[in-house]
C-alpha cells in the first residue's frame, strides 16, 4: 500500500471511530424512547384496558407528540406487539436470574421460581392488569398467540423437568406434566387474584399459598410454609 492510500485509510478508521459514538449515542436515544412508550403503554393498559388504549393516550402519557410515536411503531397493533415482547423478556429475564442464583438443589430451584413470581418487581398490580389485558386478546390474535406460546413453553418445560427430578428422588406417584400443569394454574390464580383486588390475597398471602402447594404436592421435599416460616 503507498503512502497516500495509508493516510486514507487512516483517515477513513479515524473518520468511523469518531462517529462511532455518535451512532451509539442515537441508538441509546432511540431505545430509550421506545421503552418510555413501551412503559407508557403499560400505563394505559392498566388503566383503560386493551381497547380503550389509543396511540394518543400513550403519547401524553409519555409526555410525548404522537408523531413520535407513529415514527417509533407505526401502529397500535405494532406499539402492543412490541410492549408484549417487552414484559415477556422482562419475566423471562426475572426468572433466569433467580434460577441461577437458587443453586444446584431442584427442590430449591422450584421454590426459588415459584417466589419469583410474587417480587415486587413483576408482580404488581400495574402490570397484573396489562398481562390480563393481553390474555383478553390472546385468543383471537395468532400473533400473540405464537409469542405467548414459544415464551411460556421454555417456562413451562423448566416446571416439568423440576417436577419429573422431584418425583425420582421423592418416589412420587404424580405425572410430572400434570404436576407441572397444575403449578402453574395455581400461580396464574393468584395472579388473578391479586390484579383483581380480592381483600384476602396479598402478596404475602399468595406465595405462602403457593408455598403450601408446594408442601402438599412434594411432601418430602418442603415442610409447609409455616415450617419454612419458623426455619427461617
């Protein structure tokens, strides 16, 4: 390579290196602001339901022009899409962290799980009422539908595995689909239950019942939430 063309190329790295701060700039600005309608939108779900939510709604929650909204998603459909997406990665990522930290134990691992859905951080009553406000519209909507399915099956096939662990080291007579089935309608109960405000369910009331499921379900392994209580 001659001189000049060495210079260029030197010129052209130092050209792209400069800028590369800027591009990372605008992308942070723009996922930023995604995720303020993303977070606005979970707002109005929660407070107007799913069909009530306008494109104009989340933009003066947003504190926003609603151009900037129909620059970020273009749509209603596209804006909902994408919060859905959102609040699954956001759960997803919940309960990887706190399987990892629960250690090697299986029976540890499913209580650790079965706590991380009553944290405060996922389970509150804003967003109870957006995952119902998109349960609503599930059936009638493939594409939620296909997100809704591949995002819980990863979930649902960590329950199983659990199960079918416990009940080899147990010697429980139980299936472990059918185990796995049941733990979580029991949980998306309490769900339920706490997004519609029933006076005898908090947080704390919903895991110590789901604790107590779990010492019913696998007797050997938990010893009843207040055992658990009294240990602790």
């Amino acid at each position: 390579m001659t001189a000049p063309m060495k210079i260029a190329a030197r010129q052209e790295q130092s050209a792209e290196a400069s800028s590369e701060p800027e591009k990372r700039g605008r992308k942070a600005s723009k996922e930023v602001r995604q995720l303020q309608l993303i977070e606005a939108t979970i707002d109005s779900l929660a407070k107007r339901g799913y069909s009530e939510t306008t494109m104009a709604d989340v933009a003066d929650g947003a504190g926003l022009s609603r151009g900037i909204v129909n620059f970020h998603f273009e749509s209603k459909e596209k804006l909902l899409i994408a919060t859905l997406r959102h609040m699954y990665d956001e759960y997803s990522a919940h309960w990887r962290n706190a399987l990892e930290k629960a250690g090697n134990d299986p029976a540890d691992q499913l209580r650790t799980l079965v706590a991380a859905d009553f944290d405060r951080s996922i389970c509150n009553k804003r967003k109870l009422a957006a995952w119902c406000a998109f349960w609503g519209e599930a059936k009638s909507r493939p594409t939620y539908q296909a997100l809704s399915s591949a995002r819980d099956a990863v979930y649902q096939n960590i329950f199983i595995e659990l199960c079918a662990t416990l009940k080899q080291s147990g010697g429980y007579a139980y299936e472990p689909q059918v185990m796995a089935l049941a733990l979580s309608a029991m949980l998306e109960g309490l769900w339920l239950r706490l997004m519609m405000g029933t006076e005898d369910t908090t947080r704390e009331s919903a895991l110590q019942a789901a604790n107590e499921f779990l010492s019913a379900a696998f007797p050997k392994h938990y010893q009843g939430a207040a055992a658990t209580r009294r240990k602790a």
